[in-house]
C-alpha cells in the first residue's frame, strides 16, 4: 500500500480546478502525510478556511489515515485538526515504510537554522512582522507570476540550495535511527537518495509536485491539474 505525501498546496482562494485535482488524489490513498502549509494563514484566518468550499476535501480526508504535520503557514492558535481533517497533527513525525525510518517535517524551523543570507533573513523578519494588508498585495503579485510563468516560482535555484543546506544540517545533526528525511517547504522537489534527502515540492497554478512512498522507497510525481 502506498502513503501519499503532499506538501506547500496553500489553500486560499478556491480554484474549483485544484478542488478537484486534490479530491482525486486524497480518494487514490488510504494513507496521506500533509507535510505543512495546507492552507495559508498569512491571509486568512483558521475559521474562515475550515468554512470556505475547501471544507469539501474534509469529508474524503476524514476517511483517511492522515498525519498533519504543521508548516509555517499553518496558523492554528491552538485549534487542532483533529477529526476535522486529520487524523493526528503533528510538528514533526517518524514512520517505518518498508524497513526505511522516514523523518517528516515542514523544514522553515530548518530553513532558519541554516540560512545565512542577510537578506533572507530580513525578508522573513519582514514577513513576521506584516500586517495583511502588505502580505496580501504580496501574495497578488506572486498570483500574477504564477499565472503568467508559473515554471519560475518551483524548483528554483534559491529553492534547491536551502535543500542543499538542510541536508547538510541533518548530516550533522542526524536524528537517531532516522534513513531518510522529508521535507518541503522551499517549494522545490528532490530525491537525494545519497543524502538521505527528499522535498515533497508544491502544488499550485497548475502544477502539482507530491510522492508516494511504498515498501520500495519514494517515487516522485509530478502532473498538471
Ligand atoms: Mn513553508
């Protein structure tokens, strides 16, 4: 049996297209692993979301095994998900498939560990402190480059390199038993069996990037929706 694992889809405005695609996938899989920002509290607010026509996935999800594991986007103050959505919510998670110990977590706990760039850093501490009202027309203009190219906003450079250094960071700091670590969060796909390494990636404008895990190990999909 294969475990879906999908990440980054932050939900916000509804796009029935996305409804749909995301309604077929989590019916496909017994078992789903939500691997942070679900949906996205940096422009809404927890209850509007769980009443939005979003809430349509609810009803499949809750016939599922499905572990939450909480990204940075996903601003709960305190609300769980439990029953509504999922099944257990967690900040990070470990499970044997097939012999293999896999590691689930966001990655932005990461990814501010091992980032040095000054401008990240500001750009993150700018985030933190926006009011909605300078996020939401941030968020517009990456809608904008979303419909128009969408191929710049995944897989990017910057977005392989943070890979890159949260590998590095869990070759030094290895959890104990741990064979692969999975992440998302940078919005670029990867599978470094090497390394021990593996990132979900995004679904979103069209482009849906997740993976399934059987006894076999991890298999990368990428589809258009
Ligand atoms: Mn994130």
């Amino acid at each position: 049996m294969e475990t879906l694992v999908i990440s980054d889809t932050h939900l916000y405005e509804f796009e029935q297209k996305k409804f749909d695609f995301l309604m077929k996938l989590f019916s496909d899989y017994e078992k789903i692993i939500i691997n942070g920002d679900f949906w996205d509290g940096w422009y809404w607010n927890w209850d509007d979301f769980i009443q939005s026509k979003w809430k349509g996935l609810f009803t499949v999800l809750q016939s599922r095994d499905v572990t939450y594991v909480l990204g940075n986007h996903d601003l709960m103050e305190n609300k769980s998900a439990v029953g509504l959505f999922c099944t257990r919510q967690v900040s990070s998670y470990m499970i044997r498939i097939g012999g293999t110990m896999y590691h689930f977590e966001h990655g932005h706990r990461l990814s501010e560990k091992v980032i040095k760039s000054r401008l990240f850093k500001r750009y993150a501490a700018f985030v933190e402190a926006q009011h909605r009202s300078l996020l939401l027309p941030m968020h517009k203009f990456e809608r904008l480059v979303g419909k128009l190219c969408p191929e710049i906003l995944f897989n990017s450079k910057a977005g392989s390199k943070r890979n890159g250094l949260v590998k590095e960071y869990f070759k030094s700091n290895p959890v104990k038993g741990v064979d692969m670590y999975v992440i998302g969060d940078t919005h670029s796909q990867e599978l470094d069996i090497k390394n021990h390494f593996a990132n979900s990636g995004p679904t979103a404008y069209g482009y849906a990037f997740y993976m399934t895990i059987s006894d076999k190990g991890i298999a990368l999909k990428q589809v258009r929706y």
